[in-house]
C-alpha cells in the first residue's frame, strides 16, 4: 500500500523481530473490517451482541489481570535520566530495546501482524500526525479504527515521510511480570509487550497523543494536555469554548457531554462536544488558543452511565460500539454495568467470564463481586455522539477561553475558583491533587499529586513541563482564563454535597462570565472564589448555605496540604521553575 522506505525497513525489521507468519495492511475498508470482525467472532476473541438492540456492537473480555494502565511497568527512555525526571519511570534506551527484543523475539509465530496507518488529528491537516501501529490483536484493530482516522489514506497523507510515530504491540503471554509499555521520544519509538488492555496497546492515544506528543509540543512551541474540549452556545447563536483536565475517571467524558439542567435549555443554551479526554494546544494567528481533539472516539468509562448521568455517551455507545469487560446479559445478548439502571440480568457472565449471581453484588465491596470490571470501557465513535460538535473535524480546532483544572478532593478544594494569572494558573494546576481510581492497577481512593491531570502521561522532566507552561502563558498574548473545580466535596456520611453532572454547567456558567468580566468575586488565599449568590441553583434542591459550605476555603486543610507539596516539588527535583516555588511561598504566606 504504500513506497514509503522508512516504513517498509522498519516492518521488516519488526517483522524479523516478532515473526509473523502473515502481515495485513490495515486499510479502512467496510469490507476488510468485516472480514475482521467475523474472523474475531469465530475465534471467541470478541462476542457480537443483538444487532437489533445494538446494532453492530461488541464485547470483549480482556484478562483477568490486564483491566486498567500500569503505571508502575509504564517507561520514558530517554538517553539522558533527567530529561524523563523523577516522575517517570527511566530505562536506557538500549537497555529496553535489548530487555523488550527479547519478549518480542518470536511471539507472533502462528499469528499476523496487522499494520494500522493511523493519523492523530484531520488528515491531512497542517497540526494532524502520522503513527503506524503493529500489533498481534483483532481487538486493537477494531479499537484503532474507532479511536484514531485509520487506514489507507492515511499512508497518502503520511508521502515518503520519515516522520511518523512507530508502534509495536504484541501480547505475547500477557504476563503481568513481563508487561512493559515504554516510550522512546528521541526516537519517535513506542514499545508496548504482554498487556491487551486500552490505554496500555491503543498506541494513538494516552502513549502517542499525550507522551510521545507532549515530549514534541515543548520542542515544537505547543501543548499536548489530559483535557476535554466543549462548547457552550448562547442563545444568540455565539459559541465559547472551555477545556478541562481532570485525572482519570473524574468526569471529563461527563463533562464534555453534559446535558444543560432546565433552567439553561430553555432559555435556549446548548452544550456541544469537542472532546473527552485529549487536547492539542496551540497558538493561533489571532493570538489566542485554539485546541483540537486528536481522536476519533471515546474510549469511556462504562459504570454510572446511564440515562440521567450521561445519555450522550449512553446514546452515542447504542451503535458500531466495542465494549469491553462488562456484564454480558445472555436472554437478551446485551450488555449491562453496575450504574446502568437497577435491572441486572439474571442471567448472565461478568467480566471474568464467569456466570454471575446479581444477588452477590456488595457496594462495599465492588472488586470482588461486580459484574463489570470498575474500569471496563465502551470504544464508541465520535460521529454517533448526539452532541457532537460541528467544529469537530474542522482542522483550526476551537478557540479557548477557559482552561479549568479539576480532581476528586473530598474537602480541600472548594467548588470552584480563578487563578490570579496564567503563572498562578500554571501554579494551580501543578499543585493538583486527587483520590486514585480503578483506570490505573493499584490503590483506590488515595489521594495523590496529579499535575494538570499528567502525572503518567507527561513524556519528560516534570519540571521542564511546568516550564513549558509558563513559557506558553508568555507567548499567549490573549491567553485563556485558567480555574480549579471539585465536584467531588463529600459530607460527614461521605456523600457527594455537590449535584454534578449536568448541573456542573452552573459553575461553567459562572466561569465564563469571570472571562468575559460579567460577575465579581471573592478575592482570598487560593484565588477567586465565586459570591455565593452568584451561582445559579435555581430549580435545585440544595440551599445558599450548602453553596457556601462548597465555596469555602478551609484554610487549615489547606496548610496541611502546604508540605504535601513541598514534597512533591522536592520529588519533581530542581527542574521545577523559580517562579512556582514564588507562588508556593507567596499561597503560605497569604494563607497566614
Ligand atoms: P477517563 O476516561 O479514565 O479519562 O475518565 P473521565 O475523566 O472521562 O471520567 P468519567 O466522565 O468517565 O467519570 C468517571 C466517574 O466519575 C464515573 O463513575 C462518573 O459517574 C463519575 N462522575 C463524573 N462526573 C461526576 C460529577 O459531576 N459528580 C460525581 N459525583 N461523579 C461524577
Ligand atoms: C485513562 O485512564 O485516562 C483513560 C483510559 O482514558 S486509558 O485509555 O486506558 O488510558
Ligand atoms: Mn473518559
């Protein structure tokens, strides 16, 4: 399919490598598709589901032990130790070529390597770039062809290049002990061994768009960020838009497809999705940012999705759909997830594989006697999304006002608040903390330092990356706003106080008018914080004073948190930059 000689040695070096005993070019087609989905069908690797209840949709179960990204097995390879800083894991860039050959060597004997030409972003378009992913897995195919614009156009696009993103994955034994997802940025390299599992082998995304892509954006003057992208639309027809990093499984796929509470729809507001989980930034000619979402899909969080949460991603998940590790409803040949409505089969397979008794289910105990996997995901396309946003393939992406950083904090972070400037800004969200969730293997619900949301996906130095920021923030002349939200404030009992989900668009609401200078605020030790009043709760069940509680600054909490970060910081190393160490002393000093 193509004469690209770059590309051809490199697959007959991995070819050599991992010895297939067939290679297929991806190319796109409905007919090749097909072909793979049956082929898929016939071997159990996926299940197809009633096509009359969701039509052209599929289940996949992954391993029992490769449901989530692992971290801890997660490398930047570096030829230099500190340009991937203390952050990230490090290995030598020989070192892992000659660790990971080994586990390549051979493990697609009996099998085919499939060759996917995929681009991030339009193709075609001046900020799109060009990855090539090999793999051993149907199921990767399928994903890739959903997630990422995949297939032979995009080799026309890619020309004679040299500069395109290469991917190996393979399987091999997904064993846990030998699983290895690394990065090599000098080398435009992504190395992924022994996992099955999403964000570990779908190369486009959190290991090309987020890593390799953050690692070129500080070379090439842009951003790449953990974000959302939406639109909100007035009544008069003018549309803003807002991008927003929060760390895994914190509500950026909700957020970004939210539905506007009545008291906005029917003054004649709507809500439009540009993205869920990644934004490239770049400064445009106008002077100010414009974001473009790299992906073709959603790969979203399944559990709590439902009919009032989130019926876009619901509805947009109803066809040409990949679900993966969920309950499989056997009377009807759907699929079911704990939070989808309080009907769970009786008869049925979780995400083990293993029959299921709904009767069994403990709240308290979720990993050991959920149907679905906490993590289990639905790959759906973009065009199916009910509140897609006509902006979303236009090449110039959508010009940003504000940028809002977000995590689950049970009490320290109010609501919402507004950084002073962008240094300030860059300084919030590089204090960013929040309790862990089921996407990543390891603990739940401990809260860590997770910078701007980047903390696994950050190709380099930490420090240089806050660097970066600032830099940005001064070559911006009509820079974005930048804000903290937390829906995630809880009461004594532990419960949510704070409605969520689409009644986050009153806080939205509150931040664009701080940016188009509408509304006054609070000026206190953190930042802005909204006038109680100021928050719209009409049509709520929840009081001014509750608003007020959400809204306050608990400053001892926040002293507390005061050596957290400078720990963090002194973990992060001597990279990070003179003028947030200034805005830490400075936050001390006005917390008193
Ligand atoms: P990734 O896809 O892993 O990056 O996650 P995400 O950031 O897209 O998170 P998602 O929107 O899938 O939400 C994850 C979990 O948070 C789900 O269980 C949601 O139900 C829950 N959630 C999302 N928004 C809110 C909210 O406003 N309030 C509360 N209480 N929970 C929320
Ligand atoms: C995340 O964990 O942030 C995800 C899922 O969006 S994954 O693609 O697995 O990274
Ligand atoms: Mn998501």
């Amino acid at each position: 399919m193509t004469n690209n000689k770059h590309i051809l040695t490199w697959i007959d070096e991995m070819a050599a490598l991992t010895q297939p005993d067939k290679i297929v070019w991806i190319d796109g087609s409905e007919e090749q598709t097909d072909a793979l989905r049956a082929e898929a069908c016939s071997t159990g690797e996926i299940i197809k589901l009633n096509d009359e209840l969701l039509p052209n949709c599929y289940l996949h179960r992954t391993a029992v032990n490769d449901v989530a990204r692992v971290e801890g097995r997660t490398f930047i390879c570096t030829s230099k130790k500190e340009d991937a800083g203390s952050i990230n894991n490090w290995m030598a860039p020989a070192e892992c070529y000659e660790k990971l050959s080994k586990l390549y060597r051979g493990s697609m004997k009996g099998q085919t390597m499939y060759v996917i030409p995929y681009a991030m972003g339009q193709v075609g378009s001046s900020f799109a770039k060009y990855g090539i992913e090999l793999t051993d897995s149907i199921y990767v195919v399928l994903n890739m062809l959903i997630m990422t614009r995949a297939g032979k156009h995009v080799l026309e696009a890619m020309g004679d290049d040299a500069g395109f993103i290469k991917g190996l994955h393979a399987r091999a034994d997904l064993d846990e002990e030998n699983r290895y997802i690394c990065h090599f940025p000098e080398d435009n390299t992504i190395w992924s061994v022994n996992s099955g599992y999403g964000g570990n082998v779908l190369l486009g995304k959190k290991c090309f768009a987020l890593r390799i892509a953050s690692y070129l954006g500080r070379k090439e003057g842009w951003m790449a960020e953990h974000m959302l992208i939406l639109g909100i639309e007035t009544p008069e027809g003018e549309t803003k838009y807002i991008s927003a990093a929060f760390p895994s499984a914190c509500g950026k796929t909700n957020l970004a497809m939210l539905i506007p509470p009545e008291i906005y729809k029917k003054k004649g507001y709507k809500v439009w999705c540009v993205g869920d989980d990644i934004a490239w930034l770049r400064i445009g000619e106008d002077g100010r940012l414009w974001a473009v979402n790299p992906e073709n899909g959603f790969f979203g969080v399944a559990p709590g999705t439902n009919e009032k949460s989130n019926p876009n991603a619901l509805h947009t998940a109803q066809r040409d759909t990949i679900f993966t590790n969920v309950v499989h409803d056997l009377d009807t040949n759907t699929v079911w997830w704990e939070g989808l409505n309080d009907n769970p089969p009786k008869n049925a397979i979780d995400w083990r594989g293993n029959p299921w008794d709904f009767t069994k289910y403990d709240k308290n105990n979720k990993a050991a006697t959920a149907g679905a996997h906490p993590n289990s995901r639905f790959t759906a396309m973009a065009e199916n999304c009910p509140c897609i946003s006509d902006k979303f393939n236009d090449p110039a992406g959508v010009p940003i006002s504000a940028i809002v950083f977000g995590g689950r904090r049970a009490k320290t972070a109010p609501l919402v608040y507004q950084s002073f400037n962008w240094q300030h800004g860059t300084f919030v969200g590089s204090i960013m903390a929040s309790e862990t969730t089921a996407a990543a293997a390891g603990a739940v619900g401990v809260v860590r330092r997770d910078p701007m949301a980047m903390r696994p996906f950050v190709g380099y130095n930490m420090g240089d990356y806050f660097a970066h920021w600032l830099n940005m923030g001064k070559n911006i002349p009509n820079a974005p706003k930048i804000f903290h939200v937390n829906w995630f404030r809880t009461d004594d009992e532990g419960n949510f106080i704070w409605p969520g989900f689409g009644d986050n668009m009153r806080v939205l609401m509150w931040i664009l008018a701080r940016c188009e200078g509408k509304v006054d605020a609070v000026e206190t030790a953190i930042g802005y914080v909204p006038k109680a009043e100021d928050i719209n709760i009409e049509g709520l069940d929840i009081t001014i004073d509750t608003i007020r509680d959400l809204l306050s600054v608990d400053t001892k909490s926040w002293k507390e948190d005061i050596s957290n970060i400078k720990e963090f910081y002194e973990l992060v190393g001597d990279r990070v930059p003179a003028e947030l160490n200034e805005e830490l002393a400075a936050l001390e000093a006005r917390l008193g």
